[in-house]
C-alpha cells in the first residue's frame, strides 16, 4: 500500500500546455519527414528552382512552428516565475 504523501506542486495550465508542446512536437517531426520526402523527390536536381521552393516551404512552416514553441514556453515560464 504506497501512497503519495508529497505536496503536489502544480501549474494552472499545465496540462493544457504539455498537450499544446506535445501537438508542436508531432508537428515538427512530421515537417522533417516531409523535408525528406522533398530532398529524396528532388534527387539529383537539389539545385533546381523546384527543389529549392519545396525545401524553403517546407522550412518556413517550421520556423512557423518552433516560433509557437518559443512563444509557448516562455509563456510557461512567465507563469511558473509568477
């Protein structure tokens, strides 16, 4: 019979916020994927405008997405300092 007799320590948000992170994470990884399937699509022709435009899609989405990461984390801190 083990109980937990610690305090709890929580964060108003916090599950909320884990999901919000986990949900950029997933993002992130499947941009990565895509950025393969772009870079293994344009094989041998890396340097062409196609190629280029496709990988810099692909790179600004996730800028787009580490940038709400940024934002998401360091609103986590603000609320944790608080």
């Amino acid at each position: 019979m083990a109980t937990d007799i610690g305090p709890k320590i929580g964060i108003d948000g916090e599950r909320e916020f884990k999901s919000q992170l986990a949900n950029i994470n997933q993002q992130i990884k499947t941009l990565g994927s895509e950025m393969k399937v772009v870079t293994s699509e344009f094989a041998g022709q890396e340097k062409s405008t196609q190629a280029l435009t496709a990988k810099n899609e692909v790179l600004e989405a996730t800028v787009v997405q580490l940038t709400e990461k940024q934002k998401l984390l360091y609103e986590q801190m603000q609320k944790s300092a608080a």
